[in-house]
C-alpha cells in the first residue's frame, strides 16, 4: 500500500478502520488515483479478516467517492428500524441484504441532481441529525462540526473530538511512516 493513499484514508477513514463509525466517505480525486479501481484490490485483502470493505459509489470524469465500510457495523445499522423508517421515505427495499441497499445508495447517487443525505444513515450519523438536515435543508442546526446536528449537541461535540483525536492519532502513524495495515494490525 502507498503512503499517499494509505494518508488518504487516515484522514477520512480511521473511525471506521478503528471500529468506531460503521462507514466512511472519501473523495479520491482521479488525477492523482487513476488507478485507484485496482489499488483497492490491495486494500479489500488485506481488511478482508476484519470485514472493511472498500467500495466506489460513484466515478465521475474528476474523482470516485469511496466508501469504507464495517460490513457486520453496516449491517446491524441498517437492521435499526428507526433507520429502515427513515429509508423507506427514499424507496430502499428495507429488510433486503446490504448489497442491495448499498446497489440502492449508489443508484441514489447516480441519479440525484442533488446528494442523498440519506448516506449519512449509512456513515453512522445520529438519526435525529439525518432526518433534521433534511428536513431543514441544512439550515438552523445547534452545531457544525463532522456533519450537521439537530439533536444532541453535547453528545455530537464529544463524538466529533473523538473521531478527530483517531483521525490525527492514525494520519500521524502513517506520517511517520507505518501503513495502514501495520496500523491496523494489532
């Protein structure tokens, strides 16, 4: 694995790689990761033991969205039928495999003029706090931080510096040159 991607995810990934968030989202811009489709190859083997998945979303002409994710994380969170009510408002199939839904989230992402912020169902983020950034048009949240919050804002303020602390804590490691497997491994 080659340190810049390795620095890329670090930065945007770790509170999934540490167990943390059930999935991340990064923007990988195609100049600088043309070949990031078989680079990933290196990435899904060696997490495959720890069930993190790395899958592209979207690839448009100047960048591929990629998300990583904890497929037993994932799949516990989209079981949540407080999550399921909220997906049915946007026609997923509730109830099916994770691949179907994530089939459904990236035809969303096709297709939308708009981004569907229903991903951040997906990434973890409080269910109050989707709902609200929705409903709202991500105008009149308490606070602004990893995302947009409508509900807890103490709560979120905490988690914010907690997956900030993992992100630098991770992104320093792989400065100092240890990859995100060494990283990982323990």
């Amino acid at each position: 694995m080659q340190n810049g991607l390795d620095r890329l995810l670090a930065t945007y990934c770790s509170p999934t790689l540490a167990g943390i968030k059930p999935a991340s989202l990064v923007s990988c811009d195609r100049n600088l990761y043309p070949d990031l489709p078989q680079r990933l190859e290196e990435y899904r083997s060696a997490f495959s033991a720890r069930e993190i998945h790395f899958e592209i979303v979207c690839a448009c002409s100047a960048r591929f969205l990629l998300l990583v994710y904890s497929k037993p994380q994932l799949e516990r969170r989209m079981a949540d039928p407080q999550v399921q009510h909220v997906l049915r408002h946007f026609a997923y199939p509730v109830g099916q495999p994770l691949d179907v839904l994530l089939r459904n989230l990236k035809r969303r992402i096709a297709m939308s003029k708009d981004f569907p912020h229903e991903i951040g169902l997906f990434l973890g983020y409080p269910i109050e706090d989707v709902v609200g950034f929705i409903r709202y048009a991500g105008k009149g949240c308490k606070l602004s931080g990893l995302w947009k919050v409508y509900g807890d804002a103490e709560a979120a303020s905490r988690l914010f510096d907690r997956l900030s602390r993992v992100c630098h804590a991770v992104t320093r490691r792989v400065d100092k040159g240890e990859t995100l497997l060494e990283v990982f491994a323990a």
